[in-house]
C-alpha cells in the first residue's frame, strides 16, 4: 500500500471503495510471508467457508467506512 499511496486519488473515491485481496502462506515456522495482492478479488461463495464470512466482511466494511 506505501508503494502505491500517492497513486490512489482519494478525491475522486467519494461513493466507492477498493477491496484488495492478500495472499499469505505459513511456512513450518509460522512464519508468514505475503505472496500478492489482488485489486477486486474473487468474492464467490465457493464454499461453505466463504458463505459465512464474505457477507460479515463486506457487511463491517459497509458499516466502518461509509
């Protein structure tokens, strides 16, 4: 986000908001280490996982940022 920040016009967002997907993985330490980051992820309920958690996360999103 720091490489990118002076690129986003915070201006011009006053209706919108950006969701960014970050891919993680865990080594056998528990060290974690960023893959990627993704502009506009998938948010498809593919699973029974994913069923119950996107609509909280862009529910808390809605309620915090608007």
């Amino acid at each position: 986000m720091t490489s990118v920040k002076d690129k986003l016009n915070t201006d011009d967002r006053q209706y919108c908001f950006e969701i960014f997907g970050y891919d993680f993985i865990l080594d056998e330490d528990q060290n974690m280490y960023l893959i990627e980051v993704n502009t506009n992820p998938c948010l498809e309920r593919s699973s029974s996982l994913l069923d119950a958690l996107l609509p909280r996360m862009l529910g808390t999103f809605i309620i915090l940022y608007l």
